[in-house]
C-alpha cells in the first residue's frame, strides 16, 4: 500500500475507535449513574426485604423484576403492592430514560410528588391507590409533556379536576376515580384529542355539576365513567357523535330527560349503564349498537314498551330494566338470545306470559322478573 494513502485511511481508523471507546465510556457512565440512584432508592425505603436482591455485586439491574431496559438502560420501574409508606424520593428522576412508573397500591403519604416533573420522557405514570393527599396540582403540565397514561385514583386528593391537565395534549387515559374530589372539572379536558380512556367515577362528592365539554370532540374515547359524581341536567345530544365510544356508565347520578337516540347508533357500543338517575320517556327504538352485551338502564322512570329489537342483540349478556313504568309485553324475540346470563324486569307494568323459548338457547343465570296477572272471567273459565 502506498505511504500516503496510508496515511490518508489511518486519522478515519483513530476517529473509530476514539467514537467507539466514547461510547462505550458514555453507556458504562450512564448504567453506574442508574444502578447508584436504583442503589439509593432502595437505601431511601429502608432496605424493605422485597429489594434484598438490589445489591451493587448483583448481575445487572436491568434483570431484576421490578426493571426493564431498553438498550441498557432503566425505562420502567414498578414498585406496586410493596407496602411503601414513605414519600416518592425527590431524587428519582435521575433515572433520566425513565418513561414508565408505577407505584400503584402502596400507603405513600403527602401531597402530589412534585420532582417527577424532572422525569421528561415518562409516559406511563401510576399514583393510584395510596395516601396522598391535598390538591391535584394546577401546574400538573409540567409533567412530562410525552405523557400518555395518568392515574391518580384511589387517593385522597380534593378540589378541582384542573384545567392544567388538558394541556398533557398526548394523554390518552385519565383516571381519577374514587377521589375525594369536591371542586369544579375544567371544561378544556375536551381539548384532549387523544384521550381514549376517562374515569371520574365515584367522587360522591362532588357538588352538583353539568357536563361542561363539546362531546363530539371526544372522537377517540373509548370507556367514559361518570358513575357517582352528582350529575345532573339531561344527556347532551351529541353523545351520539362520540364514535369509538364502547363503554359508556353514567349511573348513580341524577341526570334527567330522555335517552338520546344517538346513543343507541353507536356501533362499537358494548356497554351501557345508566342506572338510578330519573331519566324519562321511551328506549329508543333504532338500534344500530348491536355489539351491546351489557345493557343497564334500572331505576329510572322509563315508560312505553321494551323494544322488540333487543332480540336482536346476539352479545347481549346483561339486561335490567328494573324498577321502572315500562309496559306490555317481554318482546317474543328474546327467547333468541343466545348470550343472555342475567336478566331483571320486575317492578314494572308488564303483562303477558314469558316467550316460550326464553332461556332454551342462552345459560340464563339471573332471572328477576314480574308480570302482571289478570285473572279471567267466568266466561273465560267455561
């Protein structure tokens, strides 16, 4: 090989190796500076025996049980049901890949953890089910601005739904359910585009409240619970636009009016629950949700007939129309319905006989029911 093109390949191989030997240096830099923070996590909790196998001559960390890596690095740490009952440790976020956390079922105390706004690639971030308490802060954006998933239920918290949190614009799943939440909800949630999963059920004490949000922007919503959270007014409308809507519970309140038909042309629909509110009027008649397999809408002051075309429901499992003004008879296509387990009508103006085939084709597991009895005449008798 000639000197100078020898020398012209020799500075490329140095800069190789000088990037590879960097690099390396860098990945070897980051993996000590984890397994000290992990090291220090564990020494914050008191050295619980469920991290007796967190120790600095163990293998990796990145095989331990409550660590996952991506390329060598700690990006989820689950620490649920461990009996936790200190504080978040202000340090953690020196864990800088960190984008999933979970420190679900624990009894940690004090308000909400604050230093995890440092951790700025988190996506997954689980709170629920310990003893915080005081307000659901009004800077919360300052979380992670890739945050997808959020829950904060089961805790203590009070006040507001704040408005702050509708500024988390990749939030797909929100939960704050059974809270202690005694505010206003912030009507810019519906400016969450990407939110297919929102739970604020069971904070019996919120004061009383109508829906605030233009629901037909919640295109992408999937299960919405509103079970228990005192509301009231009627049911907007535009709940039928709510397109990818499979699960909808707004039971335990006190909602009034009628059923909006919109609701029953939900195609990807499963489960509907609208139990004890005071909702009046007939069932819609056009039913286009014919995926439906739980459908509750008991305790409510419905009147006219049970649609016929309930029969047609083939995923139908659960039916209660109990404690209503419902009237006539139980529709004979019911005696078709090869999914039903558990069906409740009593307590209504019923009459007529049962469908002579009800329950030969399903495994009828719950069968409540009460029809009105005329007894016949003389003539009748013969």
């Amino acid at each position: 090989m000639p000197i100078a093109q020898s020398c012209k390949k020799f500075p490329c191989r140095i800069f190789l190796v000088l990037f590879f030997l960097l690099g390396h240096t860098s990945s070897q830099s980051l993996y000590d500076q984890e397994h000290a923070v992990l090291l220090n996590i564990k020494q914050y909790l008191q050295d619980p025996p469920f991290l007796s196998h967190w120790t600095s001559t163990s293998s990796s960390h990145c095989s331990w049980s409550e660590i996952i890596c991506t390329t060598n690095s700690v990006t989820s740490l689950t620490l649920s049901k461990s009996n936790i009952n200190r504080t978040i440790p202000s340090f953690i976020c020196g864990l800088t890949n960190l984008t999933h956390l979970n420190f679900s079922f624990n009894f940690i105390p004090g308000g909400f953890p604050t230093p995890l706004y440092n951790c700025s690639k988190l996506e997954y971030l689980d709170l629920s089910g310990n003893n915080f308490d005081g307000k659901v802060p009004h800077d919360i954006d300052q979380l992670s601005a890739n945050l997808q998933y959020l829950n904060l239920g089961s805790t203590n918290f009070h006040g507001d739904v704040p408005s702050s949190i509708a500024k988390l614009k990749h939030l797909r799943q929100l939960k704050l359910q059974y809270c202690l939440l005694n505010g206003s909800v912030a009507g810019e949630i519906d400016d969450l585009s990407n939110l297919e999963y929102l739970d604020l059920s069971s904070n019996f004490m919120f004061p009383e409240w109508k829906l605030p949000w233009n629901l037909t922007k919640f295109n992408k919503l999937k299960v919405f619970n509103l079970y228990g959270t005192n509301l009231v007014g009627e049911i907007p409308e535009n709940i039928g636009d709510m397109v990818a809507l499979e699960m909808l519970d707004m039971s335990n309140n006190s909602l009034a009016g009628g059923i909006p038909s919109g609701l029953f042309l939900l195609k990807n629909l499963t489960s509907l629950r609208l139990y004890a509110n005071s909702l009046s009027g007939e069932i819609p008649s056009v039913v286009e949700a014919l995926n439906l397999a739980n459908l509750d809408l008991a305790r409510n002051n419905l009147t006219g007939k049970i649609p016929d075309i309930f029969g047609r429901l083939q995923q139908l499992s659960w039916l209660s129309l109990s404690l209503n003004g419902l009237s006539g008879v139980i529709p004979e296509s019911f005696g078709n319905l090869p999914a039903l387990k558990d069906f409740r009508v009593f307590f209504n103006n019923l009459s007529g006989t049962l469908p002579p085939d009800f329950g030969r084709y399903s495994k009828l597991e719950t069968f409540m029911i009460c029809l009105l009895y005329t007894s016949p005449s003389p003539r009748d008798r013969g």
